[in-house]
C-alpha cells in the first residue's frame, strides 16, 4: 500500500540534510573545489539503455562506481567496464563509497530521478538527471532549492540546451527578425510504448521476477506491487506512477528553446484535449494548450503542444512540397516564421527562400557557445569551478514544471488556472492532488 501523503512542510523535513545523515552515516563530508586540470569521480546511477550514454559521455573522468538494479539491461556497460565497482542499490553505493565521489549521473525511470538527486545533493554531490529532473511539479521546487542551498552543480540532460540553434533563436528573437511571437507548435511522434492502458490481468499468469532484476528496488519509491514485464524495460514512460508520458518524454526537449529564447514565465492556464488516459496510464493522444501572459512590451502567447499522430495545419508559408517533420517546433513571429528541429540542433526560417533573403542581415553571434554542443561537457566544466550549466536545476525546474502542468490538466480533464508563486491550480481544487504523490517509505522521501 502507498504511504500516506505529505505535506509540503513534512516533505521539506523529510528531504533535508539531516535524514541523509542518517541514512548515509559514512559519507557526510565537505566537499571542497575540484581544480579544472584534474577528473572528477563520477558514480553513475543506471547505466543500461540511456544510462549508456552517461557512462560514455563520463569516460574522461575517473568513473568510481556504477548502480542499476537490471543486470541484464546494464551488462553492456558492465562487460565494458569491468574494474568500476557496481551495485543494485544506489543507497548502498552512496553509503560504501561516497567518500570517493564528487559527481553523480542519475539515468533512471523518472519516478527515481527525485529520490536519488535528492540524496546525491544532500552529500554534496555535483548531479547531472535525465529528463524530465522530476516526476512532480513539487519535487522540481525541491531539486532546485537543494541545488542551491548545497552550491553544487546540476545539469538536466535535455541536450539541444547546450546546441547551436537555441542560440540563433534567441539571437534572432532579441534582435526583432521574428517580430512579435504569438503562437508556437510543438509535436511528436511520441508515444512509441503503450499508454491509455487500464489495468493488468495476472489470473492466468503470474509473471516471474526475473533473477537479474532487483523488482523491489527498481520500484523504489513507487507503491508495491507485483512484477509485470509490461512495464520494463521502456515502457514504464506510459504510466502515471513511474514516467510522465509523451510530453514527459520530449516536452523538456522540444519546449526548452522557445522558453528560454523568449524568457517565458510560468503559463497562466493549460487546457488539455486528449484521448484513453487512464488512472494508471497517460493518454493515447493529447493536445495541449498553454497560456502565457504578456511580458512588459511583449504580447501574451499561446503554445500548443500534440502527441500521438497529432499534429497542427500545415502553414501557410510552407512551399507546396514540405510536409510536417517529425518531432518539431514552429514558431510563429508577426514577422518571420521558424522551424526548429526536435533538439534545436538545427533551425530555419520558412520558407526556405525567406531563409536566403535574411541570411545576409541575420544578427550576429552574441551568447556564449558550449564548444561542441556537448551538455555533459558543459556540465562537468561547472562541476570544476565553471559557469553554471545552461540548464541547471534552477531553469530546468521552471521548465519542467510548465511540462508537468499539461499532466496535471490531463489528469484533471479541466482547464487549469495556475498561480505559480504559490505552486496551486487556482480554479479546480481537486487538480492541485497532481502536484506531488505518494512515496513508499525506505528512500529518504
């Protein structure tokens, strides 16, 4: 059974730095600077499938231990780096040998991504998280203020933060080539797994654990339950107590350049329209509108977001022969049109003929580039003493924050109305339940 809910107030206490001390007794230490010439040692927390990517993404520093509860997901990584110490439990690892580490890479499903940085962060622990940082709006607020209060340095991996084309955008929004933004689009082919799902039938059949998996830990903080291979070794996004669903999955990449281009605050209000969700499972279709008020001089904008096959009208300035990619983001500007690809590794102006007439008049190069778009690079230059992360917790909690809301409109199938200052979906009382969850005890949550 769950345990029962917390208040904000009990939450914060919960989370604080005194319970890491006494659940990780051995290695509560100050942590000191890490000079810019010398490695980091770096823990990574799930190192199968896209954990993969952290683990490689780490080989340059010192990797001093790995921890993924599915032995058979992480062999790869395993068989590749077999001297790096490992373990099922990231609790156990944090107490044994954090002592000896001073940066954590967290690539789990993302009701663990919480927990986990939470405990990293309270021993002062430089963090990278997968996207989304959190699985509640509550627990981005958390993230952020630990970040702070414990001045470490915090990444979350939605890589195109760290590309060329979130730049231009900004660059060409600032310098007036867009005009006035009033609209923008965001869609996805997303979701590749199941969702609108209902429940699980187990009368005929009693999956079995399997013996490479550690089932109780994988759960985590989640309520008990019995193993189902429905749910591992991806599909897990689909469903509300361990992933966020599709805009969980790409809203942090396809939302992040326009936010931060057009310094978005928090929405005002979302509206959601979405087919089969479920109370275990996200919908199978949704569209997503966002309200963000005018800011200043600037006119108040709306975007929408669409999953599964959805999609907006094909724009009026698209040549005859362009379709609509896959994965991508349009905004509209009263005086130019842009389309971005998923990550904002690329963007254009449309048509492609308006592209060649402003290419000579475009402005110039004025942000600060992350050498090669790399986002894990950028990250452990501010591990060493660098310049904050483009997106550190205290963005990526902003941003990820607006990502949620849509769930939370979904789950409420109402429009919301939202005050961020005080983190409460004004006009629908019963939505604001969306905001944080329950957390089986034993996580130091």
């Amino acid at each position: 059974m769950p345990s029962s809910p917390l208040s904000r107030r009990t939450f914060l206490k919960s989370a604080s730095v005194a319970s890491a001390v006494v659940a990780f007794p051995h290695v509560m230490r100050s942590q000191g600077g890490v000079s810019p010439n010398s490695k980091l040692n770096v823990a990574c927390i799930g190192v199968g499938g896209r954990g993969a990517a952290a683990v490689t993404a780490m080989k340059k520093e010192n990797l001093v231990a790995f921890a993924d509860v599915d032995d058979a997901r992480a062999a790869n990584t395993f068989k590749a780096n077999p001297s790096v110490p490992r373990f099922r439990d990231f609790r156990q690892l944090l107490d044994k040998l954090g002592a000896q580490i001073d940066a954590v890479t967290v690539s789990t499903p993302d009701h663990m991504h919480f927990p986990i940085a939470m405990a990293a962060m309270a021993l002062g622990k430089h963090v990278f998280v997968e996207k989304p940082m959190a699985h509640t709006i509550a627990e981005t607020r958390l993230l952020a203020a630990r970040a702070r209060e414990k001045k470490v340095a915090t990444q979350m991996g939605n890589q195109g933060h760290a590309a060329e084309g979130t730049r231009l955008l900004k660059e060409w929004y600032q310098a007036g080539v867009l005009g006035d933004v009033l609209a923008v689009h965001s869609w996805t082919d997303r979701p590749i797994w199941p969702q609108g799902v209902k429940g699980f039938d187990h009368s005929k059949l009693m999956p079995v654990v399997p013996s490479t998996l550690d089932w109780d830990t994988w759960l985590g903080v989640a309520a008990a339950r019995d193993y189902d291979p429905a749910y591992l070794p991806f599909n897990w996004r689909g469903y509300w107590d361990f992933g966020t669903g599709a805009l969980g999955d790409m809203g942090c990449h396809m939302m992040d350049g326009g936010f931060w281009a057009f310094d978005l605050p928090a929405p005002t209000a979302v509206e959601a329209v979405s087919t089969n969700a479920t109370a275990i499972s996200a919908p199978t279709a949704s569209v997503v509108t966002y309200t963000f008020p005018a800011r200043g001089a600037k006119p108040a904008l709306t975007w929408k977001w669409y999953d599964g096959d959805m999609a907006p009208p094909i724009p009026d300035v698209f040549e005859a022969d362009r379709k609509l990619p896959e994965n991508s983001t349009l905004v509209v500007g009263t005086k130019s049109t842009v389309l971005c690809q998923a990550n904002y590794f690329t963007i254009r102006l449309v048509p492609e003929t308006r592209m060649q007439e402003m290419a000579s008049s475009l402005p110039p190069k004025t942000l600060p580039r992350v050498p090669g778009g790399d986002h894990f690079a950028e990250w452990v230059t501010a591990c060493k003493g660098g310049i904050p992360a483009g997106a550190n917790f205290d963005y990526s909690a902003r941003l990820t924050e607006m990502v949620l809301l849509s769930n939370v409109a979904i789950r409420a199938r109402r429009r919301i109305e939202w005050d961020s200052a005080a983190m409460k979906v004004t006009n629908v009382a019963a939505a604001n339940e969306f905001l944080t969850k329950h957390y089986r005890p034993g996580f130091g949550v």
